[in-house]
C-alpha cells in the first residue's frame, strides 16, 4: 500500500494541475466557443430578423397580389361584356350590310320606276299631240267616249219591246234576219 503522503500529495498535484489545465482550457477554448457559437446564434438571428422583412414584404405583395386577382377578376368581366358587346356589334354590321344591299336594290327599282314613268309621260304627250294634230280628232274622241252597250251584240229577238234601242238602223221586216245589221259611221274625208 502507498504511503499517505504521496497519494496526496498527488492528488494535490493532480487537482492543482487538473484544476489550472481546466481553468484555462474553460477560459480560453470554452469561452472562445460559447462567444462564437453566441455570434453566429446572434448572426443567424439578425438573418431571421431580415428574413422576417422578407416575409413581411411577402405577406404585403401577397395582399397586394390578392387585390389584383380581384382587379383581374373585375377586367375579366369587363373583358367578356366587351366581346359580347363586339358580338353584337358585328351582328349590327352584317346586318347593316344586307340593309345596304336590299336598300341599293329598291334604289335601283325605283330609279327604274321613274324611267318608266318619265316614259309613259312622254307617250301621253305624244298620244295627246297626236290627237290633236290628226284631221280626224273629233270623231276619235266621240268614238272613244262613247261605250259599247252589251245590247248591241245581242240579236233583237232576244230582248224584251221595252229594251230595244230608239233608234234602230234596219227595217222591222229584217227582226227575222239572224244576224242584225249595224251601220258603220262613214269616214268624213
């Protein structure tokens, strides 16, 4: 067994040198440590901090986005009453144009018309200068005046006493003759 003064003598010299050795390894290596472990804790820190800005502007442009998908939402709308409205319109145009070509065809009837018309004035004026100058104008007129009454055609057999004209042109011994006779008017000239 060891004599007593020795073990304690190195148990003194063991915690004295132990105790020295872990004193200045805490303080130089343990500290160092803690300090730089503390620093980087403090760096990533401020990193959260600025993240924590990058979210917030995150947060701020994601309300903003929210406000513009409504806006998008809003022109979307719009954007689908304009092409209905554009629908319409086109709609109008094409029907505009067959207005225009209906109306360019019933423009041309009716320059048409008036050509005939402007015709048919031309030939009443020739019609009436033609009556007028022609030797026998009296006689055409009153010919033209005068109407063809649905008797004459008739044989006088077939009438009643009460309807036979005043003046008859043929002899009463000819009423049995089938076929009357009527007169025609001489030409004056």
């Amino acid at each position: 067994m060891l004599p007593p003064y020795p073990v304690s003598y190195l148990l003194a010299y063991l915690f004295t040198y132990l105790l020295t050795y872990i004193l200045s390894y805490l303080n130089t290596y343990i500290l160092t440590y803690l300090n730089t472990y503390l620093l980087t804790i403090l760096t990533y820190n401020t990193y959260l901090l600025t993240y924590n800005t990058y979210l917030q502007y995150l947060l701020t442009y994601n309300t903003y986005l929210l406000a513009y998908n409504t806006y998008n939402t809003y022109l979307l709308t719009i954007l689908t009453y304009l092409h209905t409205i554009l629908t319409y319109l086109q709609y109008l145009l094409t029907y505009n144009t067959y207005l225009h070509t209906v109306l360019t065809y019933l423009l041309t009837i009716l320059t048409y018309l008036q050509y005939l018309l402007t015709i048919l004035t031309y030939l009443q004026y020739l019609l009436t200068y033609s009556m007028e100058q022609s030797p026998s104008s009296e006689a055409n007129l009153f010919s033209a005046s005068q109407e063809i009454s649905p008797h004459i055609m008739e044989p006088e057999r077939s009438l009643p006493h009460s309807q036979v004209p005043a003046t008859c042109p043929y002899p009463e011994s000819a009423r049995s003759s089938s076929h009357p006779h009527i007169p025609l008017p001489e030409d004056p000239s």
